[in-house]
C-alpha cells in the first residue's frame, strides 16, 4: 500500500511540474517576444502578432517530447494505459489556447512596461503556489465557506493539473466541470488577448 501511495505521489508530482512548465515557458516567451526582437520589429513591415505565436508553438513544440515522458512515468510508476488517455489532445490544444492568450497580453505590457519581466517570476511563483503542483490543493479549502471553493473552482491552472491527474491517475475522478470551466478560460484569454495585441499592432515598432 505504501509503494503504490509513492508511486501515485510521483505520477502526482510530474504532472504539476511538466505541465506548469509549459504555462511558464509560454508567459517567459511572449513578455520578450517584443522586447527581444527590437531590430526586426523596427525594420521589417509584418504582423507582430507572428512573434508570440511562434513563441508559444514552439514551447508546444517542446512539451509534446516532455508528454510522451510524462505517459511513460505513468506507466512505470504503476497507470495502465486507457482510451482516456486520448484526452489529453483536446486539453492541451486548449491548454495551448489559454498560453496563446497569455502571451499576447504580456507580450504587449512588456513593451510599455519593462520593468514588468522583472515582476514575472513572482506570477510564476504565485501560480505555482495556489494551483497545486505538489499537493492536492483543493484541501486547503476544507472547512472553508463554500464560496471560497467555487471560485477556486475556476483556477485555470488548478482545472488543467485536475484534469491532466485525472486522465493519468487510477481511481482518480476527472471533474467534468473544469472542462467547462478551462474552456470558458481559454477562449477568453485569447479573444482578450488578441483583441489587446492588436490594438497596439502600430505602436510596437516605434514604443522601442
């Protein structure tokens, strides 16, 4: 019993820290998508919005490798592997989504704000923190007023390693309303955040 608790912790584990590194390498990679290619925003005419797109599809890119490990430390540390698996396809397209937007917006606050790279490790810590990387962070809220959990609920990156410990670890129930929940934020993040990258489409070549 005590084997199989270990292995399920570590399977815990792998899952929080590889799946927040694509978040963080996202985030990291839009806020200097800008700021990093000064020259060639200022000399060549072409849509911006290129930039922090290729950012997060490369991290994509880099994950799809770290996924693959992901299944084989499952299976070796005691998951069979299950049709469910297939999940993970419409997840981490929407977790590529929810980056996407994610790197937009710093990409475009990095620009006016510099200092503001300077204040994205402390985000990634918070985040790293609240969603539950290392423990089940759901029984924080245990003995707390309700509406406290029902808005942690919506805890992006808390539905995402929910969803993902779900697929992967047996016995293990995947909330159907974190479905819900990451989608509405995926598609929010986007629209949002394409809507305030374009907005200052004009702007980034003469803000350097």
């Amino acid at each position: 019993v005590a084997g199989a608790l270990v292995l399920m912790a570590m399977i815990f584990l792998v899952i929080g820290v590889f799946s927040l590194e694509f978040f963080n390498s996202s985030m990291n990679g839009g806020a200097k998508a800008i700021i990093s290619n000064t020259s060639l925003v200022q000399s060549l005419p072409f849509p911006r919005m290129v930039l922090p797109v290729a950012k997060v599809l490369e991290n994509l890119m880099n994950f799809m490798p770290t996924l693959a490990l992901m299944f084989i430390l499952a299976i070796i540390f005691g998951s069979r592997p299950d049709w469910s698996w297939f999940l993970f396809i419409p997840l981490v397209m929407l977790f590529t989504i929810f980056n996407l937007g994610i790197a937009f917006i710093f990409s475009r606050l990095t620009v006016h704000f510099r200092d503001l790279s300077q204040l994205i490790p402390f985000v990634s810590r918070m985040i790293f923190y609240t969603s539950g990387v290392f423990f089940d962070s759901s029984r924080l809220l245990d003995g707390r007023p309700q509406i406290l959990a029902d808005i942690y609920d919506w805890h992006p990156l808390h539905n995402v390693l929910s969803i993902s410990r779900g697929i992967l670890l047996e016995n293990q129930e995947i909330p159907v309303e974190y479905w819900f929940n990451f989608s509405v934020w995926a598609v929010v993040m986007v629209s949002v955040g394409t809507v305030f990258f374009w907005k200052a489409e004009e702007r980034y070549g003469r803000d350097h």
